[in-house]
C-alpha cells in the first residue's frame, strides 16, 4: 500500500466516523437552560477538560414502552464537562458532570410534558434536573484509530441523582470518540472535540417515583439513549447548526 493511498484511507476513516457521529437527530427548541457545573480545579488539573454542546440536536432520547402506549422524548438542554484521561489512554475519563433540567423534557405533547414535570412525576418544582457525576470508567479499550481520530468502548461509573434521590449507575460499553480539531470538525465546534454515545436503563421506583398509570400507561423501566459531544472550547448554547451533508462536503486532504 501506497503512502498516499495510506492518507486516503485515514481520510476516509475520519470522515465516516465524523458523519456517523453527527446525524442530526432534531429536538424541539429546550425550554430551558442551566448554566455549566463548576469544574473543580483539581479535577481540571488531571487532563484536558471537554464542554458539552448543547443545543439543535438532540442529547438524550428516553423511551417508555408500556402496554397502553409508548412514550418518547428528547432534550437538546444537557449541560456539563469531562476530563479526558492521559494522551495514551484518553478514554480514561478522569471525572464528569452533567445536567439535564427536567423542563427541557420535550415529547411532542406540551400538556404530557406538563405533567411529567408535575409533582405526581419528576417533580420539577422541588427536583429541577437530573444529574450524572462521573466518578471513573473501567474496561477502557481501543476499538479505531487513525492519524486525527480515536474511538473507545469503556463502563462509565458514576450516581445518578433524579427526583432527589441519588443512585450508583454502571453505563456499559459506552462509545468514546475523540477528534483532533481540523476543517471537518469545525462545522460542529471550534476545538478538539469528544463524542460520548452510550444506552441504558433506569427504574423509576428506584428513584421514589410511582403513579397509578405505572406499570400499564408508562413503563417502570426508562430506556436512555444519549449522544453527547463535547469540546475543549466552551461553545455557546444553539450555535450547533451541523448537518451530515456539511460534513461529508469538506474535501478530504
């Protein structure tokens, strides 16, 4: 192989990881925002520190399927930071934080969002937001590299604080994906940027949270799925405006 075919290789592995990472999956314009958590100094001192992007697309998606009727919603609001691990193992988040303000919870149908924000649910009232600390990852592996690129699976561990009750979570096979800034990337951020991509489950009962329509209306067990992005420079919130043809239209070097 070809030095040059080498390149082009990498380019093009570059560019379909990038646009595979960047689908646009839209949420309703958040209805609320929060400001970023403060990073302890001395977790910033352990690694480079990565800001959410918050804004067009949606962040997290959770999903009730009971058996009277399926439930969806999404939020573009999440805040927060990670600290990236050493230069040969970056996957090995040293720490993160992230919030989701439980009025940014859209599901296409105001008077239910009321409700899921109301005190018989999330109570916003009294509990505003939902959050993770990340507290270390674990079975950190390298899965895809190249010369601007690096893609991990890791277990994140951390608590889970909702509805005022704090519970330890393990996020399994999470994906990790760090990209050096260039042309291409700075369609979605200045900056060097990292994407968090990982899906779980949580049980509402395990936060204190039960209603009469649980288990038939909605489910006790909620499914996450989350596509974080995150950078090294703080972007302001609804300036993502990235879309997979933009990517895919910067030419490869």
């Amino acid at each position: 192989m070809t030095k040059r075919h080498s390149m082009l290789l990498s380019a093009s592995a570059f560019a379909s990881v990038l646009i595979s990472l960047t689908a646009p999956v839209l949420a309703e314009p958040p209805a609320a925002r929060v400001p970023e958590p403060e990073i302890p100094a001395e977790l910033a001192a352990k690694g480079t520190v990565y800001h959410t992007i918050s804004g067009r697309q949606a962040q997290v998606t959770f999903t009730s399927d009971a058996p009277l009727q399926n439930i969806v919603g999404k939020s573009n609001s999440v805040v927060g930071y990670a600290v990236a691990g050493p230069a040969d193992a970056p996957a090995s988040l040293a720490g993160g934080r992230w919030i989701l303000p439980i009025a940014s919870l859209a599901t296409g149908i105001p008077l239910r969002d009321e409700h899921l924000a109301g005190d018989h649910w999330l109570d916003a009232a009294r509990h505003p937001n939902i959050e993770f600390t990340l507290e270390r990852t674990e079975a950190v592996e390298q899965v895809k590299s190249g010369a601007d690129f690096s893609t991990w699976t890791a277990t994140l561990v951390g608590t889970m604080e909702m509805h005022g009750v704090k519970k330890p979570l393990r996020i399994e096979k999470a994906k990790i994906s760090f990209l050096k800034a260039s042309e291409r990337t700075a369609t979605i951020a200045p900056g060097d940027l990292v994407f968090i991509q990982c899906g779980y489950e949580v049980k509402l009962s395990d936060f204190g949270i039960r209603n009469d329509d649980v288990p038939g209306k909605v489910s006790d067990t909620i499914r996450l799925d989350q596509m974080l992005r995150l950078s090294t420079v703080q972007v302001e919130p609804g300036k993502d405006q990235l879309k997979v043809e933009d990517a895919a239209a910067v030419p490869a070097k």
